[in-house]
C-alpha cells in the first residue's frame, strides 16, 4: 500500500478499530517489509501475485500494484505478474486483477506519475 | 516445476489426460514464462507467494521453489517470501507454505543442491 | 441474518429461486442455529468469523453482524473477532470485514440500535 | 462468455494487456470447449458451478450463465446448478450466484432472449 | 457420493456428529439431487467442478467422480470437465483433480466397474 | 493452539524460519489473544469456525480444536460449531473438519482429557 493508502486506511479504521488499523501497519511495514533477505521490489511482486490469485481483495491489490510502481516496478512487469496469475489461479482471477491494474494505471496517468 | 517434476506430472498424466498435461507444460512454459517484461527469478518469486497464499497445491508449491531455486534465487528468499504470506493470506497458510519448502530444502540437501 | 435481513433475501428469490430461498431459511434457521448445545451469541461469533475468513459474501456478512448484535454481542466483541481474523486469513480479509463492520454501525446508529 | 462478453473483455484488455484477452480466448475457447468427449452445454454447467462455488467472478459468471442460455441450458437448469452449490460451496456462495443469475434473466428478457 | 462412501460417511460420523451424517444425506440427496430441472448427470458434472476448483474436499470429489460414473457420464467426460477447470480455477486444480481421478478409476478397474 | 502444538511449530521451523515462529506466537497470543473485548472461548470458537470453513489448515485446526477444548468448550460445542459451518462453506468443509476433531477427541481420550 502506498502511503496516502495506508493514510485512508487508518482514517477508515480510527472511529472503530484503531487496533487493526496499527496492527496493519505495524506488522507489515515494521516487521516483514523492511526485512533484510528480500529486496522490496520483490515483495511488493509476491504481494501483487498473491492478491490477485485470493482475489477477493481488489483495495489491497490496488494500493499494492501503487506501491510496486513507486519502488521499481515497470507496468510491464506488473502486466506480466498478473498474466501469469492465469496458469496458477485462473483466468477469472487474472482478468480481474488486471481490470484493478488498469485503474490504478489511468489514476496514476492523471497525477503524472508512472 | 523443474524438470523432473514436469517429467514426473507428464508420465502420471500419459495413461488418463495426455492433453492436460500438453496444455500445462506449453501454457505456462510455451506461453507465459518465457515472455520478455519479467525476469524468470521474479516470475518464480510471485509464483512461489501464489501457491502459498490459496494453499492448496502442495505438490506444485514444492516443484516451483525448487525452479525459483534453480533459477538463481536464494533459500533466504524463498523464506522470506513464504513469511510474508503471514500478512496477506494468514498464519496457517505461511506456515504450511514453510512445511512444503523445507521438505524441498532437506531433499536438496541430499543432493548437493543449493 | 437479522429478520429484515431475510424478508430481502426470500423477496429478491421470490421470482427466480424460491426453492433456495426457503432451504436458506430451513436448513440455517430450522435445523442449525436452534440446535442446543450451542447457544445463539457463539453461533453468530462463528459465523461472523467465517463469513470474514472467507471474504467473498459481504451482504451475508452484513446481516450476520446485525444478528450477532441482536442476540447480545457487543460492537466490541465483532470489532475483536474480525480483527482476530488477520492472524488466520490476512490483514485484507480482517480489513474488508471491518469495512462492513462499520457500514453496519453507521446504519444502526441511524436507527438507534446497539 | 458469450459473443459480446469476449468482445467487450478484448477491448477492455486492449490497451493494457492485449495478450492475456488473446490467451483468455485461444485457450479456453481455441484449447477447451471445442474438444469432443463432453458436448457444450455440459462444459458450461460446469463452469457455471464452478464460478459459482468460486465465488470471487460476478463478471466472468454472468457470461457464462448467457453462454449456457445461448447453447441450449434453460433457466431452470441454471437455477438448479446454482442452487446446489449451496450443498458444496455454502449458501452464501449459492446467494450470490443466483443474483447474478437474475440480472443476466432480467437482462435478456429486455432483449427478448430466452 | 456413491452408496459405499454415503456408508463410510455415516458410519465415521456414528460417533461424534451423526446430525451432520443425517444432514449430509437429506439436505444433498433428499432435497436437492432428486429435483426435477436438471438430470442427475448433469448435476454431478456440476459437482465435480465444483470441487475440482475449489480443491479442498479430494475425498468428496473422489465420491462425486464415481457417482458420476454410476450415473452415466463417461470417464472422458469426467476428464473434459477436469481438465476444463485449468482455465478457471488454474492448472494446479486440474492437476490435483486428475489425480484423484486417476484413483477413482483405478480402484473401479480393480472392480472391474466402468 | 496448545501449548504442544506451539512447542513443536516452534521447533519445527527453527532450522529454516525461526522468526515466522516468532511472528507466529507474538501476534497471534501477544497482540490478539489476550485483548480485552472478547473471552477466549468465543476466540477459539471464532478461529475454529474460520479455519473449518477455510479448508486448507487441518494442522492448525487440530491445534486450536484442542486449544478450544482446553479454556472451557465442550466437545458438543466444537462438534455444533463444525457442523454449522456446512451452512456457510458447505458440506465437504464440514465434513472434514469434523474428520479432524474426530482424531483430537480421540487422541485425548487417550490422554484421559476432556
């Protein structure tokens, strides 16, 4: 998740479960991502792969696809992860997750941003 | 899947759905892994988050840490994708994710195998 | 499901399935949630955490945490239960629960409900 | 999917990722639902439960519920397939699946299609 | 489920949860398989899909696959359906669902049954 | 989990994760846990609802069926919460969470526990 998403996160949370708001927070971002062993660019390819595989996620998947693009990540190499979702998980799954791309690409074409 | 685990699913495959087992080398290997935009070690590491993350393929889970190990990623990458499927897909499906690669690791550890 | 919850439900199958409509009535509500050794409060913990875990039926869920409301438990106790669902099914599983969550207690509020 | 449903996913895929729409129609539709040994109604009441019990697909499952009408299934024949996945899948699974049922039914009758 | 598994069900359920055993076999067999609306071959295509892409229950599948058989589907057919749920719910859940097809129709040539 | 089950995840990861079984009891039992808000049963109630209808972690359900049984559930209550969940994920999860509690029980009586 980018940081205007985890921002609206937290403020979603605030009035009624500030706890999981931290925990998500906290345990991702404190402990795993900043982990040595795994470059980031990598972790944000696994998280992109797995919220479009579970595919019930869209919201995640859209401020993880924002936050691969900030550390790295081509399009293209976002466009070949959730492709290749298709063989693991179905093309269900793949054309989903791609139609999350696709918004979050045109947002980020408005803001200038690649 | 490395070699000898598609070798292994072709012959399991011969006497029942030939054409199953065609379509998954050509799909994945033919199509989709040897496109240009991603580099094989990522498509490895989204493909080994994948199969932790929906928890239910074992079998493929275990051949494709052994291609990401094959392709040039490390053992502590392998872990470090695998734990951070705590945060997207659960406790219960990391931990059984790390079952599957260590069962990989000790039977390369038999081989000589990195 | 709060009563309202299934009036909606056994309306919306009326011209299409009401068979499903009144085995989603019987089988729950007639052979299931009447059953002694379980008392109500529990049975709706269950099914809120379930309903989250699984992440794919958001307006069950909804009705599930009215009903939850109605048989005794507290906003507390729901906010805890999906929150508790990060650690089995992931943060985004215990974050779109809580989505509903809210969208519940804003509606109850309106409504001067507990 | 039926005709229009592949052409509308084509156009959507088109300016980000022209391949996967390529794959998502020679695969299924050049591979799959051409080959004899199971006639085409079968296959899609197949993939109508299977997307139903699924659960994370409204889009895909709306195509393949006109996909079935098309090649012969009535709709009391969709209507039975979606409800018993409530025996396999759960009745929220089921729920689901018959909304879309009656959107795709609701539909065609605007269009004068069966 | 075919009429031996129906037994080993109830008789594994004698013990602790023989409700579920009775539910098992009213709620599927006494109110949903016997509805007219859809042939019984029919519906075990549709259940056989069903759980070949969720891919969590390979003994109810195993079940279904005989039952299917005993029903009139052919053993292609069972293998089209299979094979079929690769573009919808991934090549792992084909490939998993051919092996316990491949099981089922082993131990039903021991028997000498088609 | 009980105390045995967190014993042997903990050296079962030591050569290969051992910071996954770190994360694995300091959220889990030092964040979520041990809140206020909500009792412990009601938590193993919810956890072995969610894992039942999940599916895909019969090791970590067999743990908290045990853990439940420990902090005051009755077998009855964990047979009533399995059996509920074939409302909400269908009849085969159900069915083989109760083959699951079916050997807890069984080796607790072994064990002279409750």
């Amino acid at each position: 998740m980018h940081g205007a998403g985890i921002d609206a996160m937290l403020d979603s949370l605030a009035g009624i479960a500030p706890d999981l708001g931290r925990f998500a927070v906290e345990f991702p971002y404190g402990d795993i991502l900043c982990r040595p062993g795994l470059d980031l660019k990598s972790r944000e390819i696994a998280t992109v792969a797995a919220l479009t595989a579970l595919g019930n996620a869209p919201v995640q998947l859209s401020g993880h696809i924002s936050m691969a693009l900030n550390v790295g990540c081509t399009r293209e190499e976002i466009v070949e992860v959730i492709t290749q979702m298709a063989v693991y998980a179905g093309f269900p799954a793949a054309l989903n997750g791609m139609e999350v791309a696709k918004a979050v690409f045109s947002e980020r074409d408005g803001k200038g941003l690649s």
